[in-house]
C-alpha cells in the first residue's frame, strides 16, 4: 500500500506540473507570505498577512469562500498587505484567504483558519477505585475534553498539581498517567485536569480515581494493562505520536515493538518512553501495522495492536485565470492506510 499511496502522491504532482507548463502566466505569481490559521482569545487583537509576486498585484481577501468587504464587516481593517480583526468574536471566526491580481492572473492562498481559544469541560463520570500490588505499574486512563489549542494534561494528586512528568510518574501526550513502580507513597485520590495555555484555563473532572496499593503476595503475571483492543490512529505528515503500551508484572522490561512484522531498531526516529513507542517526524513510510509484544513467566507472547495511517496535505494548486483555461483545483488530503 505505500507504494500505491506514493504511486497517487506523484500522479497528483505531475497534474499540477502540467497544468503549470499549460499555463506560464502563474509562474509569474506566487505569494511571499501567506496567511497562516490562529487561535486567540475572544477579544484579542488577529493579524494576517499577505504579500504576493509581482508586486503590482492587487490584493483582496475572501471570507468563508466570500469577497469581504470591510465597509460591511464591522471589527474588520484592511491595509497594504495584512487584514487585522481589532477584536476577536465569535462572527469573525471562520476561513479567510488572500487573493492576488494582475493583468495576466490571479492566485489565492491557502485557508488561514480562525478561530477563538476555548475548552470544554470533562464528560461525567463516577469515581473509580483501582488496587495495585507495590512495585507494579499504575495506569490512570485521562480522555481530555476538547480544547482550542489543544490542552495540556496534568494531574491533582493529594492536593498538588502534577504538571510534568517525573522519575516514577509519566504523563502522556494523550492525558494518561503511568506510575512506574509503585509504592505506598502513591496511594491516594488522583484528579485529572486540561489546562488550556491561551485562555489559562484548567478544567478538572469531577471525581476523579482513587488508588490504592497493597503489599505484593508474590510474583505478578506480566499483562499488557493499556490498551486492552487494537487501536487505529491517524496522525499528519512531520508530526509525532506516542503509541501507548502500558506493561506490568515480572518482566516488564521485556517490551518488543514491531512493525509490518520486523522488529524495530531504536534510534532517533523510534524511541521508548518506558514501554511506550514515540514516532517522531513521522513520514508517509512510518504508517503500518504496529505490534507492542512481551514475553511471560511461562513463553507465551502477549501483544496489542495499532494501525497508524499518515494524513498527507499537499497544498491547493493556485486558481489561475487570463491567458489560459479557467480552472480550479482543490485542496487535497491524501490518507494512505493500510
């Protein structure tokens, strides 16, 4: 499948490049800067920015697909070269794109998304009781609410936050918590909290879990404890991702990962976090079938799966009109699974 999907990545460029030949007029155009997409606060200042070649083009923005028209779109300024929202509210969110003009054609940019800095609460739930034996791995499961820019996890343990990851807790990028060797100091209420870093707001569940560590009565069996079911993720093009493989018992240091059935070489691109997989820049290459295995006291292999399929964004080909065919090409998401 990774050959097809690079087999479709090139049949899509070698489109764009012939109707570039077809066209020389848009090789006269392009944009030095185009607007990027923002999260801010409800009443904060947004600037975007838009210059093009050749400098004697025209610019003019759109709104949701739409001429804007600041003389009817109150909070809105327009100057040479930039659009400005002189305070954030919930009618100015949406996509905006530059559009440049000259005698011989006109381009458009990408879409600048936005959007106003927000979090939601945590959905209800009841207060759980967990009982660990002492030396084994704790894991407390976090789903973070939804939140614009995403949120960062931390824990309220006894009292005190926990906002990064320490010896023998590691917080994941997902929200949950993994305890590593655990002792009679853990015990005690954990809450989990999302805390947004625009709006500094912290939203905290309600309940929480409550852990309680007992005294071992001999050797535990090793068990994969997170996630109990495969697990399919889909993740952009350069961006990073943890694959979750949370072990406990005897052996927990006996943790293989293999991909698309070959065991994997750790390195710079691949690399454990305790018994955790982090992906890091990850390419078109990197998606597959993962496998989180380990050995037990008695030779059986227990495992868990992941299929990891890689968002590929290839960035819209221009609008270009005068002096040649009228003709638009849309922004194109390519997710190659397998």
């Amino acid at each position: 499948m990774e050959d097809s999907g690079l087999r479709l990545l090139s049949a899509v460029l070698c489109v764009c490049h012939t109707l570039l030949l077809n066209c020389p007029s848009v090789l006269s155009h392009s944009f030095r800067v185009e607007p990027l997409s923002v999260v801010q606060k409800q009443g904060s200042a947004v600037h975007l920015r838009c210059t093009a070649r050749p400098a004697t083009a025209r610019i003019s923005w759109l709104f949701q697909g739409q001429p804007l028209d600041p003389s009817h779109q109150s909070g809105v300024e327009l100057s040479p070269g930039s659009l400005s929202l002189s305070s954030l509210q919930p009618a100015l969110t949406g996509s905006y794109q530059c559009l440049a003009q000259s005698e011989t054609g006109s381009i458009i940019s990408r879409h600048a998304r936005v959007r106003i800095a927000d979090i939601e609460r945590f959905a209800e739930t009841h207060r759980r009781t967990f009982t660990v034996n002492k030396g084994e791995t704790a894991f407390i499961e976090c789903p973070l609410p939804r939140s614009n820019p995403p949120a960062l996890p931390r824990f309220r343990i006894r009292g005190k936050w926990l906002e990064q990851s320490t010896d023998d807790h590691l917080i994941l990028p997902s929200g949950n918590l993994q305890i590593v060797s655990v002792s009679s100091e853990h015990q005690g209420m954990y809450k989990c909290g999302a805390y947004n870093p625009l709006t500094r707001e912290t939203q905290v569940e309600a309940h929480g879990t409550k852990l309680i560590v007992r005294d071992s009565e001999g050797p535990s069996p090793v068990r994969i404890i997170y996630p109990v079911t495969p697990r399919s993720l889909t993740v952009d093009q350069s961006g990073s991702l943890t694959l979750e493989c949370v072990v406990s018992g005897s052996r927990s240091s006996k943790v293989k990962w293999i991909k698309d059935g070959a065991e994997l070489s750790l390195n710079s691109k691949w690399m454990l976090l305790q018994s955790n997989l982090v992906l890091n820049d990850v390419q078109l290459s990197d998606g597959g079938h993962y496998c989180c295995s380990v050995l037990t006291d008695h030779g059986a292999v227990v495992s868990v799966n992941y299929t990891v399929n890689v968002l590929i964004h290839v960035h819209p080909a221009r609008f270009v009109r005068s002096g040649c065919d009228r003709r638009l090409l849309c922004e194109i998401y390519l997710c190659c699974q397998w």
